[in-house]
C-alpha cells in the first residue's frame, strides 16, 4: 500500500528584515521558484513541520532565528502533476503560512533531492518569480505588513 501526503502543509517565507527573499528552485520542476514548503507528517504539530521543512531544505536550524506562525491558511486545488503523491480523490490542500526571519542573507545547503538552486532576491522580484500565487501572496503581504 502506498505511502499518501497529508493534504496539509507549511508555506515559510524566509526573509530579512530588509526584505531580502530566499526562494528554492524545485529540482522536479525546473523554473519553478518558491519559498520552503512541505506537507505535514502524521503527529507532527505546523511548528514542527515548518522546522523540520526548513532544515531539509536549507539546512538552517530555525531555532537560531525568529519564526512566527503568521495565522494565514490558504486552501488551494491540488495541481494534478502532483496529485498522485495523495490518497486517491483528494483534491485540495490546505497551507498554514510561516515566516523566518534571518539577520542578514546567507548561504544556504539546498536539498538536491527536492532543489537545484537558491537565490535571495528583493521582495518585489521574489513575488514576481514565484509559480504559487499563495506564495506571492504571502512575500507581498510580509512587506506591506512590515511597511506599516
């Protein structure tokens, strides 16, 4: 029997205070950028999921750094090129929305299993560049927020 996602995952936007982005270029989709996300183990709380998503794929260890449940849920249709990594007949997905906030950009060890490369990038081109509209959704709303 195979092993499905939970249809429920964590979105961190990981920035500086200045605005400076860090997107992951997906390995199984060339081109297609975006922050760090993932789906929720079975028993995991969204804290630990945020976490363990964020070492995996950066390597940095979000103890060190402030990262903040921003109480955001987006519920979206599961693209179909992924929908087999699902129970069947499941079709969304609901994100709960994080933020990690570094001093200063920094290196970073992607995953070469999920990513083939970073970048950090101003908000405004990091918004732009991102596939998920939620993902540019969430980089807007951090700097309009912030702005305030």
């Amino acid at each position: 029997m195979p092993t499905y996602k939970l249809p429920v995952s964590v979105l961190v936007v990981i920035h500086t205070a200045d605005f400076q982005i860090l997107l992951l270029e997906r390995a199984d989709h060339p081109g297609y950028w975006q922050s760090v996300t993932g789906s929720q183990d079975p028993g995991e709380t969204l804290q630990q999921t945020a976490v363990r998503e964020i070492r995996e794929e950066t390597g940095l260890n979000a103890a060190d750094y402030d990262l903040s449940n921003w109480q955001i849920q987006n519920r979206y249709e599961i693209y179909e090129e992924w929908s087999w990594r699902y129970p069947p007949g499941t079709v969304y997905n609901i994100e709960h929305v994080f933020g990690l906030m570094l001093p200063k950009t920094m290196p970073i060890t992607v995953s070469p299993r999920e990513h083939l490369d970073y970048i950090w990038l101003p908000w405004q081109e990091a918004a732009d560049k991102v596939f998920s509209s939620s993902n540019a959704h969430a980089i807007r709303l951090l700097a309009n927020e912030q702005k305030l």
